[in-house]
C-alpha cells in the first residue's frame, strides 16, 4: 500500500484511528502515514489491512461501521477463518475460567478459530486454551497493536501472535484508554459467526459485545450458572431474550452455516459434538457428590455415605485428575467428563 492510498482510508476513517483531516492537518497526516507505513515494513508479520485486501475479514466487511484500517500482527490468513468468540467476565471464578478454557480448546481442535479481547479472566483462558490445543486464535484489543495491556498477558501476547493475530483499530502506539476498549466489542463480534458468552454479570462489558452480536445478525450463545451468584445474571437474561442456551460444544455447532457443520460433523472429533457421558468417570458417587458451586468435606461425605479418610484420597485423586480443585470452604466440581 503506498502513501496515497493509505492516506485516502485514514481521511475517510472513524476517529477510532485518525481525526477527521482538516486543511491544517495535511502534513500532520501523511506524518501518521508514513510512520504507520514504517512500521509495517519494519516486520513481515507486520499488516495493514483495509477493505480492499484478500486479508480483510469477510464478515466483518459485512457491517456498516467496520473499521477502514486493521493493525495486524501475526499470522494474517488467520483473518479469513471461520471463527467464534468467546467473551465474558474479567474477575472470572474459578469454574468460569475452566469453561472458558474449555471451549477455547475443544473450537480450536474443531479447526475453528477463536476471537476474543486478550482481556483478563474469560478471554485470557480462551486463547489459552485454544493455543494448548494448537488452534488459531485473534486477539481484538482496545489499545494499538504494540501495546501489551494487561501486563501480565505479555507471553499470551507473543503466543497469539505466533499462532493467530493481534488485531487493532487503533494506531500501533496507542495507549490503554477505557473508551477504547467498548468500540473494538464490534469488531470480536463481526469477526465471528457467533459469540458465546461465559459468565457475565448484568452491568458486564460482555453484554455489549453479544449485544452487537444480535444487531449484526450472528448467532449468541450463553453458558449458565448457578442462580445463587449474581456472575451469570447477564448471561440468564440473554437466554431469557432469545440467546440459545449452550452446555456443549454441539449447541454451537448445529447453530453454524450448513455447510460448515457438515464439514465439521464429519470430522473424527467425535466426542465433543455429544452430550457428555459420564460412564467412565472415576469415583462417580463421590464426583456427584461434588457442587458447581464450593462444596464443603462433610457435606460430600455425608451426602455420599462414603468414610472421610477414603474421601479425602479420593477427593485428591479427582484434583490431581483435574475434576474438581480445592477452594477455601472445600471444593469445587470442573468438569464433567
């Protein structure tokens, strides 16, 4: 892309990315489009990608407001991908995080892509789990594409961009700003065929997202949760308007294009496109014994009718086999299969 041309998209841009340009602005402009220009020749996995390019996001071309400039680090044919996001809360618990996990993992080994904000709590444990199981994911952020916000996300931060892309509207440099971060919720959503909201409380950032979701006309899935903690209200009242009610990755699939599922249910993956069967599970009248929500030692020994000693190994056993995890009160059950 040479300078005119990059100049002519910034001038006709949302703010998100340049002001409006003025008569005085000019040479401050092309100032901007020469440095975004330099940074892109700076690495080869440096891309600016407008609507005219292969690399674009088709569905996302799709909407009114998209962006006239993507950022991009990474892997760039990531872009085109059919994908899904996964977005929730930031203070996620514990379960909510080994969901968001999950499902991250489970798309991926789909050969699905995974869009998220590279957020803490739900949207750092999908891409992580996306990238255990060695899938794309796309990092949509709400700062400039060479910042790391948060801190702590700096190695999931170099994994998504070896192994997905790092996406922004925003100048490379552009600091955290909390304005920000509601505008790229369009572009998660846009992306994706659907979005799959995890834990999300009433006032959660989340519910813009699948908001956006619907007026875009994509598909929004919400996992519940306990009626006792107010961390699943948001996603309660999506399921209440309409939101299909998700437990296993088969409901997001047989919600997708019809040529797209079958490409996907004909792949040897079998196990994840049915509901779970608990047959096999270890210690099954202990597990079930074993709450969603913190469960106490003497009430799982008194509602199993099993000895404490044997409890506690297999309590252990089950931990170490990632069934359930020790919180303070007693445990918590993780997964069901």
């Amino acid at each position: 892309m040479d300078v005119q041309q990059l100049r002519h998209r910034l001038a006709c841009e949302p703010q998100s990315v340049s002001s409006r340009l003025q008569a005085s602005d000019i040479a401050a402009a092309e100032q901007k489009v020469e440095q975004a220009l330099a940074w892109q020749a700076a690495s080869q996995h440096h891309f600016i990608v407008t609507p005219h390019s292969p690399f674009y996001p088709p569905l996302l071309a799709e909407l009114d407001d998209a962006p006239t400039v993507l950022f991009c680090k990474g892997e760039i044919d990531s872009l085109v991908a059919p994908s899904i996001a996964l977005v929730g809360s930031r203070d996620a618990s514990r379960n909510g995080l080994q969901h968001a996990y999950d499902f991250g993992r489970q798309l991926a080994e789909l050969g699905l892509v995974v869009v998220s904000g590279m957020a803490a709590g739900i949207d750092g444990a999908a891409h992580q789990g996306c990238l255990m199981a060695g899938g794309r994911t796309l990092g949509v952020l709400g700062t400039g594409v060479e910042q790391i916000y948060p801190k702590r996300h700096r190695k999931l931060y170099d994994d998504v961009m070896q192994s997905g892309c790092l996406i922004s509207e925003f100048w490379p440099d552009v600091k955290p700003y909390a304005g920000n971060f509601p505008k790229r919720n369009r572009i998660i959503s846009g992306l994706s065929l659907g979005t799959l909201v995890i834990e999300a409380r009433r006032k959660s950032g989340s519910l813009i997202t699948a908001r956006l979701a619907s007026e875009q006309g994509r598909e929004v899935f919400a996992l519940p949760g306990s009626i006792l903690a107010g961390d699943h209200q948001g996603c309660h009242d999506l399921i209440k308007n309409g939101a299909k009610l998700v437990d296993t990755l088969a409901d997001i699939v047989e919600e997708l294009p019809p040529l797209l599922r079958a490409h996907l249910e004909s792949l040897p993956i079998e196990p994840h496109l049915t509901k779970e069967d608990s047959s096999e599970l270890p210690f099954k009248t202990l597990l079930a014994s074993v709450g969603y929500e913190t469960t106490a030692v003497d009430v799982v020994v008194a509602n199993s009718g099993i000895a404490v000693d044997l409890v506690l190994e297999q309590l252990l056993e089950l931990e170490l086999q990632g069934f359930v995890a020790a919180v303070p009160g007693g445990y918590v059950r993780l997964k069901r299969s």
